[in-house]
C-alpha cells in the first residue's frame, strides 16, 4: 500500500508500505477517512520531532479488516465502523485506565503519525484497545475530525468546565476553532468567532456564532466589549497559537480561558491579572471516554461536523493537499479511500 510521509522539510512524500498484519491484541483498520489537522503542518515543515519514517496523519476512522490473536469478539469483529483515539499508553497505569494513553505513567507511549504509523494509508495497525465504537448516523469524515481536531474542541470545553450561559470568544476559527463555536453554540454560549481571514469567517455564523469579528479589520476589545456591554468574555478559547495577549485582553473578570493553539505565547505578572479573578488553563486533545461522549454528541445534536470540511483528497494528491492546507486561509481536507 501506498503511505504519505512527511521528510520535515515542507513536502510530502508517497511511499510504498506493506500491507500490515495485525500482532497479539492488534487490529488492522481498513482506513475510510483520515483528516488533516493543523497539527500536521508542525511535523509537515520539521518544528516538532517525529520519526520521518512513519506514515502520516492522526485522524484515521474506518472498518476492522483484520484481527489479531487474543482479540475478543465483544472487543472487535470484521465490519465493525470505528474510530481510533491515537495514542497507546500502557494500558494499566492509572491514567491509561481513565482513558488517557497520551498522559501514560509508565512508559513513554506511542503516538500516530509520529512515533508508528498513521492513517494516510489504506490500512493501518492498532491495539484493540484504541478502537472506539462509531454510533450510528456518523460519518466516516466526522469521526475523523473527531479524532483531533474536533475531539481537541470538545476536549478544551470540558476541561473549562461547560460554557452554557456565557458569553465564549473563539480565537481562530480553523478546524479546532469552528469546532469550538459549533460546540459553545449548541451548549447555549453566546459565541464570538474571530480570525484574521474573513473566508475561514465565512462559515462561523453558520455554525452559530452570533457575532463574527475580522481582528485584522476591526479592534477586537472594542467589538467584544461593545457585545457584552462591556462586561467582556466569560470564557475565552484561543485556538491559533498566534492571539494570546487578544485571549487576555477580551477576557472579563472571574473569566476563564483555555489554550490550545501552539506554538502559542502568552504573558502576564500575578500583579497584573490578580484582581480579575482569571482562570487559565491549557488542553491537549482530549481522553478516548470523552472523544466516544463526543462523537455520542454530535449525533444527538445533529451537529454539521461533516460541514468542516472544504476539501476532500486521495493520497494520489498529497503533494497539493498539503500545500493548499498549509496556507491556512480555508477549512479542514481529508483523505477518502474506498
Ligand atoms: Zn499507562
Ligand atoms: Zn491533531
């Protein structure tokens, strides 16, 4: 089979890979869809290590092909529609056991598409324990998205501890951003979608903003405090790495605001901020129990995640899927087999 790989110098490569075999507790998953997320772009231009070797992207979703010795029935069975949560841990250390293999307390773990193969491939190998079971009514494409970047949405909202009832700013509105205000939305925050490119602007209404702001076109402490009558932000989501002073500066007292965007920069003195009452937090991706409540979601609330994407590719266009995606001016792409 054929694997995009990323040599780390802001190309890809098409490589040939045999076909895997699933080990001892293991399952080969028939890739339908594997997303490109932002993240990608780290590893696509060498800012982060990785093992240039192995086989790209984080978002795999499709069907059990193959499984392994030891797998049980109940665990996977050929045909069965999955997701995969990227990371394997341990399995049995406390935080693997509360679903979160990428905090792993005994070994150093292994993650997708940077330590061992991805899913922009045809087929890739998992432990069986990464499957996570796909409900009905979602797609392919959506349970790819879920897998990261909309799973690191969702994930950031619960580590803030909900958002009904507030008045939620969104910073960036890429695939992680547009996540956020379709999340906050549906959970009753009045959202503000920001970005700096008024065509990654375009869909956020759609996806239920109530306020849309060009921070390039228009002062964004001005437009939000205008909003709140001059309350400012409840909460703030700063989702492009790029904007931490804006998170601050929109930010109302007793406000909360987590970080997700990297490489993300953002300062501040205890003297400065201390009498607003903040809280801030960061938010890496989110656990395999919250990307399954997640995708359990989506469908309850017939959320538009397939609507995330703009662009769709074969592995056949690598080369032009990633050159397009790194100029960060339109939504999400992913890779469809058949
Ligand atoms: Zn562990
Ligand atoms: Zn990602």
């Amino acid at each position: 089979m054929k694997g995009i790989v990323f040599p780390g110098n802001g190309t890809t490569v098409l490589e040939d890979f045999p076909d895997p075999e699933p080990g001892h507790g293991e399952v080969v998953v028939k890739i339908r869809a594997s997303g490109m997320c932002g993240s990608d772009l780290h590893f696509y231009h060498g800012a982060f290590d990785f093992d240039r070797s192995v086989i790209q992207g984080h978002e795999p979703c499709g069907e059990v092909y193959a499984v392994g010795a030891g797998v049980d029935p109940a665990q996977a069975t050929v045909g069965d529609r999955v997701m995969i949560h990227h990371y394997f841990g341990c399995g049995t250390c406390r935080r693997c056991r509360a679903g979160w293999p990428q905090m792993c307390e005994t070994t150093p773990g292994k993650t997708m598409a940077v330590h061992v193969n991805g899913g922009h491939a045809a087929f890739t190998v998992v432990p069986v324990a990464a499957l996570l079971p796909m409900p009905d009514g979602l797609s392919f494409e959506a349970g790819a998205a879920i897998g990261c970047g909309t799973g690191t949405a969702w994930g950031a909202i619960k580590r803030l501890g909900g958002v009904s009832d507030t008045t939620t700013v969104v910073i960036g509105q890429g695939p992680v951003g547009l996540s956020a205000t379709m999340f906050a939305a549906s959970m009753g925050a009045r959202v503000i979608a920001v970005d700096v490119d008024d065509r990654r602007l375009a869909n956020s209404a759609r996806f239920g903003a109530g306020l849309v702001v060009n921070s390039r076109e228009r002062d964004l402490a001005e437009a939000v405090a205008e909003y709140t009558g001059g309350h400012m932000a409840d909460v703030v989501l700063e989702t492009s790495g790029r904007a931490g002073d804006d998170a601050l500066a929109v930010l109302g007292t007793f406000g909360r605001a987590v970080f997700t965007g990297l490489p993300g920069d953002v300062g501040f003195t205890t003297q400065a901020v201390y009498k607003k009452q903040w809280t801030l937090m960061t938010s890496w991706t989110m656990s395999s129990i919250e990307q399954a409540r997640c995708a359990d979601y989506v469908v309850a609330h017939n959320l538009p995640v397939d609507e995330l994407y703009s662009h769709t590719w074969t592995i056949e266009q690598a080369d032009e899927a990633y050159r397009w995606f790194d100029k960060q001016d339109a939504g999400k792409g992913v890779f469809l087999f058949d």
